[in-house]
C-alpha cells in the first residue's frame, strides 16, 4: 500500500503536465495566429482596390508624361498640367482634325484639359465627337504712354529745331595794281640803270687790255 504523501505528489505530477500541455497549445495557437497574419499583410496591402470600370473612351499614357493644354495646340493654349505614365482618364472628345482629345482633368477651370493624340492610346468603346476649341486667351497689353503724363514733360508737343543753313564765306579780295594815268610822270626804269653799270664795266675791261697790251 502506498503512503498518503506518494499520492499528493502523483496528484501534483499530473497537474504540472496538463498545465505544459495547456501553455504549448496556447503557444502553438497564438504563433499560427501571428504567423498567418504576418504572411497575409503583404499579400491583402499588395492587392489592389476594386472600383468599377467607367464606361466610354479612355486614353493610356505609354511613354514617360504626356502635357495638358488649356486647348487644342500649343500656341496660344498654355501648359495647365500633365499627366504620368501609365494613367488612364477619360476622353470626352476631339478636335476637328483629330490631332488633340479633351480629356478629364480635375483642378482646373472646367476640369478638363487636351492632349496630343499622337502620345497617347485611345481604349475602350464609343464615339468621341468634336468639341469646340475654348477661346484663345487674350493677348497681352502692350504699354502706351498717358497723354496726361506725357503733355507734363511736354513730349507730345515737341517742336523740331532746324538746322542751321550753310553760309559760303566771302570771296577773297585780290589787290591789283592800278596803271599810272596818261601824262603822269614815270619813275626812272631800274633797267636802264642796270644796262649802264654793264656798258661801263666793259669799257673798263676794254681800257685794261689795252693798257695791258
């Protein structure tokens, strides 16, 4: 027979080993939990958001960005925004050649905008009919100058000066002699005074010769 203290700690024994099985079993429940939960976060954050398909046209953007114009052309329609690539919006309509469609375009003035329908791809069913361009926007005010303003500095009443004409100089006066009168007595010519001085030198030189000889 065995003692009453052998069958408390059998008793004991028995109960430290369901309270093991009972923490395992949580253990093991509470990791299967965290665990599937862990691996199906990324999957449900990766999935996308099922919205409906709107119904018409729509234009895909293949390349890098396609630019949104207040019209249909580049001048004078300014730059309003522009759309990435792999957006798809819809298309509400096309110019008369066809070059440009209007598209949606939320935050601007009528929420819509146009595109070159080179650079982009129509999808989807349905007519696209043509749209009337907007007006072009107005051209800038060149500055003109205030006729209040300007009659104070006096720049509308100028008066053109005139150039002094040419005034040719006076002729030069050359002096001339005047020719004696008839009957007036002449000065002694300087000449015959001359031809005298050489008579007498050459008598002179004669009278030596001879005097020589």
């Amino acid at each position: 027979m065995r003692p009453a203290w052998g069958d408390n700690i059998w008793e004991m024994v028995n109960v430290l080993k369901k309270l093991v099985w009972l923490v395992l079993l949580l253990s093991g429940g509470l990791l299967m939990a965290f665990g599937s939960g862990e691996a199906n976060g990324p999957d449900l954050q990766a999935q996308p958001t099922v919205t409906g398909t709107p119904a018409g046209p729509m234009i895909l953007v293949p390349g890098d960005f396609v630019n949104v114009r207040s019209g249909p052309g580049t001048s004078p329609y300014e730059l309003i925004g522009v759309l990435l690539q792999g957006q798809v919006v819809p298309a509400l309509g096309r110019s008369t050649g066809g070059d440009w469609i209007q598209v949606q375009y939320p935050g601007v003035p009528g929420n819509v905008g146009w595109v070159y329908a080179n650079l982009v791809i129509l999808q989807g069913q349905g007519f696209l009919p043509i749209v009337e361009p907007p007006p072009t926007p107005t051209p800038q005010i060149t500055a003109t100058i205030n006729p209040t303003l300007a009659a104070q500095f006096n720049l509308l009443n100028v008066t053109p000066t005139r150039l002094p004409t040419f005034t040719p100089a006076a002729p030069v006066v050359q002096p001339t002699v005047v020719p004696p009168e008839n009957g007036a007595r002449a000065g002694f010519p300087p000449v015959i005074a001359i031809m005298g001085l050489l008579v007498i030198g050459l008598f002179g030189i004669v009278v030596s010769f001879l005097r020589g000889g």
